[in-house]
C-alpha cells in the first residue's frame, strides 16, 4: 500500500538525515522513479522535505524536523527490542520493521532500544546436541494462522500411518527449539508437531476459531496432558542426597517428589516416567546410591543385571567384547 510506503520513506529520511531517490528505492526495494515519486508526494502534502542538488546532496526534512509515530516508553521499546533481539530466528521482514522502528524512535529511547536488541541470545541446542533445524511448512502454517486460513495438512504422527485432513490453524508455539500447531479439528481443538508435517495446502476458506479460544491457555492444557502421559507409572526408592538435585534436573520437578531424610541419611523420593521399564532403565546405572523399593520393578531390575553379568561377567572371553566392539 502507497501509504505504508509513504510512512517508510519519512521514517527512512529521519533515519538517516538524507538519501538520495536512488538509496531510497534501494531501502524500499522500488524503482528509482516510485521513490522519486513518493518523496515529491510528501512535499506537496504539506510534510517538510525538500531536496539539494548537486554532490553531497539528496532528499531530507528541514531544519532536522523528526515525527514520533511510536507512541512507545523507554520501557515499552526496551522490552519489545529484548524481545525480538532474543528470537533464535527473527524473519528477515522482521528485521527490517525493527531498524525502521529504531529509526523512528526519538534519540533518548534509540540506545537503549538497539542495546536491548543485542543484550540476548537464545540457542535452541541442548548440550551434546545441534539445534534442531526449522522445519520445512513452518511458513506455510505461520501464513495460514496469520491470515486465518483453514488448509489441508499432510502429518505422519509417530507410530501412524500418514494422513490428511482439515484444519483451522490457531497458532503457533517453540518450546525446546521445537515447533508445535495448535489447530481446530473435527475432534475439537489439537495439537500437531510441525516437524512431522508432510505438506501443507491452502483452502481458500476462513479459520473456525472456537468461541473464547486462548492460545497460552490451549497449549498448556496440551502440555499438561503430554506431562501426565509421560508420569503414567511411578516407582518408589531411596536416594543418595547428592543425587537428588541431578534427579530433579533430569526429570523436571513434575516427576520426582522428594521426602525428608531418614535415619540412615536417604532420601525418600517417587520417580514418575510413562513405564516402569522406562525408570529401571533410566536408574539402574545409578546403583546403590539409588535404592529402588518398589517391589514391581524388582523382577526387571534382576532380568536386566543378569542381561548385563551375561553380556560382561568373567565367563564372557574378552576376545569375544573386543570382536563385537571391532564390529561397530
């Protein structure tokens, strides 16, 4: 629209103090001519531009004349900057609107703004692990929830077959590096990774967006049930206290609780994970510094020991270890 454009060039100009129509058309990405054309516009309307011919010259606002189209506080355009300067990927769109915005802060509030865009950086990798890469219809569906329209997504959910259907894309949310769809569907509202999304294809046809629907409110009904089915089982057992904080950072404070220390100094603890296979496994390595108690885990525990004395005890000939490590 020529009136965005417009409101570009006199943020552009008070950026910079002067350009010339050919860096203007440069900035814009327009022709050399429509930039000519725009800043003559703001002149006959009355907003004061002028221009110097000549080497040195160009386009600039008179007297260093500067326009507030923010409206922001000191707080406002720190935080929005903190913000957006934190994004592990801001959009190169994005980018652009933040330096237009700076430019069009007044001065007292420009360094701290552009500080603040500059003050955080979020790495989305785990330790020992890269960043998981941008899944590949990530656009796609932030088009699809930013212009509210339905489209027909291709997903292969883990352990499924492949399959259609139609959605209402509601939102989107990163958690861990990892991007997640919140869509309405037949079955009420659910949610998708993107990663497992095998295409996505317009409609044409607006979202159905249920009556008071929120998105933080969706995604942590959704979250909360993923927590739930990750602490379906749970087992007892005592703990070294120098292992707890190493539990507590393992599993996050919503699958260990922790008691009181006992007369032997152990800690009491329950161990939520979503089978009691998964806990003998993750814990077994932890040995005696982690007494599990729970009777229904003791069968596992004693296949597993005797799976790992048949694998490494004294009757299995070294030769044998060294061959099958050679072989991997």
């Amino acid at each position: 629209m020529r009136a965005d454009r417009l409101i570009a060039v006199l943020l552009l100009l008070q950026a910079k103090g002067r350009a010339t129509a050919a860096e203007v058309a440069s900035e814009l990405e327009i022709s050399e001519r429509t930039a000519r054309r725009d800043l003559e516009a703001l002149a006959l309307a009355g907003v004061p531009v002028y221009s110097s011919p000549g080497r040195g010259g160009g386009w600039s606002l008179v007297g260093g004349a500067r326009t507030d189209l923010t409206g922001l506080t000191a707080a406002e355009a720190t935080s929005l900057f903190l913000a957006a300067g934190s994004s592990a990927a801001t959009p190169p769109a994005a980018q652009a609107a933040l330096r237009k915005l700076l430019g069009a802060l007044p001065a007292p509030l420009r360094e701290g703004a552009r500080v603040a865009g500059t003050a955080v950086v979020v790495d989305a990798a785990s330790w020992g692990r890269t960043a998981p890469p941008e899944p590949e219809h990530l656009p796609a569906l932030q088009r699809a929830v930013v212009e509210g329209e339905q489209v027909v997504l291709g997903y292969a959910g883990r352990g499924k077959p492949p399959s259609t259907r139609t959605v209402s894309p509601l939102g989107l949310v990163t958690k861990a590096g990892v991007w997640y769809l919140v869509a309405g569907t037949d079955a009420g509202v659910r949610t998708f990774r993107v990663g497992r999304v095998t295409d996505v294809t317009p409609t044409g046809r607006a979202v159905q967006r249920p009556d008071g629907f929120d998105l933080r409110a969706a995604w942590e009904a959704s979250a909360g049930e993923v927590e739930r089915r990750r602490a379906e089982a749970s087992v007892q057992a005592l703990a070294d206290p120098a292992l707890v904080p190493m539990l507590r950072r393992w599993l996050g404070p919503a699958q260990i609780t922790a008691g009181q220390p006992d007369g032997d100094g152990r800690v009491p603890v329950e161990l939520s994970g979503p089978s009691v296979d998964v806990l003998v496994a993750q814990f077994a390595g932890f040995g005696s510094r982690l007494r599990i108690t729970s009777p229904e885990a003791w069968p596992r525990l004693r296949a597993l020991a005797e799976d790992l004395r048949s694998l490494y005890g004294a009757e299995n000939p070294a030769p044998q270890v060294e061959a099958e490590i050679a072989a991997v």
